[in-house]
C-alpha cells in the first residue's frame, strides 16, 4: 500500500464532508442557486477522486511503480485544480472580486483527473 495517498484519501475525504455539510447548511442562504451548484460540483468531484486516491493508495502493493504513483498525484493535484478552482471561485464571485479568471484553472484539474484515470489503467495494464 502506499501510505500517503491512504492518508491523503482520509484527509481529503474528510474535508470533502465538511464542505458538503457546509455548502448544504451554510451556504443555501449566502449563496444564488448556480453558485451554490457549482460548489456541489467542487464536492462531488473531490469525494469521486477521494476513493481513487484511496484506490490508488491500496493497489499500489499489487501494481507498484511510477504510473501508479502518478495516478495518485494527478488525482490530488485534479482535487487541489478542479474542485479548489470552483471553491474559490465561488468565494470570489460571492466577495464581488474580479478574479473569474479562476474558472480558467478548472479544466486543467479535470484534465488531471482523466491523466490521473489513464495511468491507473495503464499501471494495472503493465503487470502481466
């Protein structure tokens, strides 16, 4: 097993919780309906790629090497990119902050993910 993306995968999950009790609770107040879907996606988007992580962090003991590695990173680098991005870009657009440039950042986290997809196949893949 690899022990950080396991410890990676609690934190952030738990966090992923967190935001989902506080988008739910907290924000439906503060929050337009489309701001407030976009930050359900930043959530839902982190807890998918919470048990990649997980994962990840659990066939690396039968598929280890550096595709599964790189797996792991690109799935907490798409989390930090993706979700992050809409996180603050909900914070901002809230703050009436001119920073909407942010949503740009976006797709480069979801780019992240399907990399991050795409080497655990291919670390899986490799072992005969």
């Amino acid at each position: 097993m690899h022990k950080r993306f396991l410890q990676a995968a609690a934190i952030t999950g738990a966090l992923a919780v967190a935001l989902g009790a506080f988008g739910a609770h907290g924000l439906k107040k503060l929050l337009d309906a489309e701001l407030l879907q976009v930050f359900e996606t930043a959530v839902r988007y982190q807890f998918y790629h919470v048990f990649a992580l997980l994962a990840a962090g659990m066939l690396y003991k039968e598929f280890p090497g550096k595709f599964m590695k790189w797996a792991g990173n690109l799935f907490l680098t798409g989390m930090l990119l993706f979700s992050g991005s809409l996180y603050l870009l909900c914070y901002v657009k809230y703050a009436g902050l001119p920073l909407s440039w942010i949503g740009a950042i976006t797709p480069v986290g979801g780019v992240a993910f399907i990399a991050g997809w795409l080497l655990l196949f291919m670390a899986v893949a490799k072992k005969h």
